[in-house]
C-alpha cells in the first residue's frame, strides 16, 4: 500500500479514480506537460533562489509555457521504511531547474514526512485531503531547517507555507497541478500551475 493510501485512509476513495490510480504507486509515475506560469517571490530574494538551485528547491525563473517532466519513484530508506522521491523539472531555454523532494509516511501522527531539497535542507509534515470535488489537497504545516544531522524548528514567520491542489479534467484527459509557496511576512516565494498526462 502507498504511503498516500495510507494517509488518506478511507478518504482515498473520495479522490478522481485517475489521482487513485496516481498516487497508487507500485514502482514508478513518469509524467510530462507545460505549466501554464511560474512564478518566483521579490527581485531582492533572488539570491536566495540562486543557493536554492544548488540544492535542487528553488530557481530564480519566472516563465510561462514551460515544459515540465515529473517522476515519482518508490525507493526504500536504510531503516527500511517505503519512501517516495519526487523528481520535477522544468525546462526553462537554457537551463533545467529541479524541485526535489523525498517523501515518507508517519504513521504515529498520520503526516507525511517530506525532505525538500537534493541535499536536504528543509523538512516539512505534509496533511494529505480528498475534497468533495475528489481532488487532492496538500498542506504544509510544522517545518524545520535541515543541516545535515541538524534539524532546527522554524518559526511560521520563517516558514514557505506551502498548498498544494492537484486534479485530473476528465474532458482533456489531463492532470491539474497548482503549488503556492508563500511565507508571512514577504507572501509568495513560488508558485506554478499547470498540466501534465501519464507518459506511457
């Protein structure tokens, strides 16, 4: 069983039967489409964004029409736990930026455990809902820096509050995706929206 499945309990079956077959993962998911915009927080946080391309989390690029590849793949973490590794790309001209992730589930507080960065250098618990729409919603709540076998609580104020809404649109086949990032004090530090299909 998935760590999705298992977050969501009962409430798996609420999802689109498409978002049930995508998140029922059994070895891999490779999709790819175009997200419609991408958008990144104030000029003045760009160098911030620039360290974060060395960690595979964030990038300094705004754009529209970008195109975009995601993998998830099942991998298994050396305490034995199932784990999930989230690979986006997205393909700007000249450059391909990466928003990574490693994902796992918790089963004592029903979280998903999210490692953000290649290496790590956020961590956040994710809580998982099926709306009455059947569409998958993910929020980010407590977070910590990551600095190596360091791991130091941030306060909200220093937190990229992260929601996420993902669907599948029955009359164009496709999956809907739409990430905000937003902290506090500054507001959106990164957000896309777009659509991908299930690569064959």
């Amino acid at each position: 069983m998935s760590i999705y499945k298992k977050v969501l309990a009962e409430r798996y079956e609420q999802l689109h039967p498409m978002l049930q077959k995508r998140y029922d993962l059994k070895e891999r998911f490779k999709g790819s489409g175009v997200m419609k915009t991408i958008q990144g927080g104030p000029k003045w946080l760009y160098p911030v964004s620039w360290i974060g391309v060395k960690w595979k989390l964030l990038f300094p690029e705004n754009g529209k029409n970008v195109p975009f590849s995601i993998v998830n793949s099942i991998k298994i973490g050396t305490n034995g736990e199932e784990q999930v590794h989230w690979e986006r790309i997205f393909y700007f001209k000249n450059q391909r930026r990466y928003f990574n992730a490693l994902m796992s589930f918790d089963s004592e507080r029903n979280v998903v455990k999210d490692y953000l960065g290649e290496p790590h250098i956020v961590y956040s618990d994710l809580s998982f809902t099926a709306t009455r729409q059947g569409y998958l919603k993910i929020e980010s709540k407590r977070q910590r820096l990551v600095l190596g076998k360091i791991e130091i609580p941030l306060p909200r104020l220093f937190q990229g509050i992260a929601t996420v809404i993902e669907k599948y649109i029955e009359a164009r086949d496709v999956y809907y995706i739409k990430v905000e990032v937003r902290n506090p004090l500054i507001g959106v530090v990164f957000r896309y929206e777009g659509e991908f299909t299930e690569d064959e």
